[in-house]
C-alpha cells in the first residue's frame, strides 16, 4: 500500500508500522492520559475469525473507494466470487462423504500475500469513526481501545455509548 491509504492506526502489514511503535504509542496515550489527571480505560479485541468474516461484497466497494478500478478491480472481483468451498467427511469403515459446494460469500484467501492487505483496507474506516471518543491501535485482527476522561461517571457513559453504539454489551 504505497499510495498511504491506511490510516496510522493501522500497524503490521505494511513499511514503519511495527508492533514495536503500536506498543509504543498505546503505552504513550495511556501516560498521557494519565498525565493530565485522567482515567483509562482499555479495550483489547481480538477480532475471531476476523479474515473469515470478511464480506465480498462490501471489500469490493472498499476498495472502489480507495481507486481501485478497471483491470485490477475485476481481477480482485474474480479473485473473491464465485469461489466454492467443498467438505469431504472421511469415515475410518465406511466410504467418504462428500457434501456439495457452496460459494463463499465471505473471507479473504488466507497464506496468501494479498491477504492482510485486503483486511486492511476492509477496516480502515474504524479508527476515523471512533476517533473522537478514543485512541486506537490496529494490528492486523487485533485492536486495542483506549478511552479517557477526568471524570468517571463520563468515562463510563463514554464507555457504554461506544459498547452499546456497537451492539456489544449493555450496560449498566
């Protein structure tokens, strides 16, 4: 990703952003915070299956957003669709079981280069949208959600604002 499209957030995948300066950076905004006499609170995800669940779909328009088009875009389209994914179930007595193809819809060929490249772009757009109420840091399928405030009745409504705005938990 040489045209810098990916936000600085974004570690791992790409040239100078290591896991080195992400730790360095998420350990800096906690001193910070802590510095101008705030509360943190910190939210580590690891995305599960993250590569799996990655819609075709809305990678493509990802991806058209960022100036893909003509020739590489098709190609990327091919790439994704119509793939299908075959299970054969292998039995020790008794002959294998083969179910039928179905497409598959979601996810990015994992082992391959173009891989975390493609999950990249896929989230890129997370940090911009959350930015104002936290710090954050990506790396590859793991995030790490940095909220702060002086005060901690609003750093808990901050926190559940972001929690319940994402349909993660309510709170209380």
């Amino acid at each position: 990703m040489s045209n810098n499209i990916l936000v600085n957030e974004q570690f791992g995948f790409h040239d100078n952003f290591s896991t080195d300066i992400a730790i360095f950076k998420l350990i800096e905004s906690i001193f910070s915070a802590w510095n101008n006499k705030e509360y943190v609170t910190a939210l580590f995800c690891d995305l599960a299956e993250a590569f799996d669940s990655v819609s075709h779909d809305l990678l493509i328009l990802r991806l058209e957003f960022y100036g893909i088009k003509g020739y590489v875009l098709n190609w990327l389209k091919s790439y994704l669709h119509n793939i299908k994914q075959k299970d054969v179930l292998q039995f020790v007595i008794s002959p294998n079981l083969q179910l039928d193809g179905e497409i598959v819809r979601h996810g990015v060929p994992q082992g391959s280069v173009l891989c975390p490249s493609l999950f990249n772009v896929y989230i890129n757009d997370f940090p911009c949208i959350i930015n104002n109420i936290s710090y954050t840091t990506f790396l590859a399928d793991d995030s790490n959600i940095l909220v702060s405030s002086s005060d901690r009745n609003e750093l808990n409504s901050i926190l559940c604002a972001f929690l319940n705005g994402f349909k993660i938990i309510s709170c209380y």
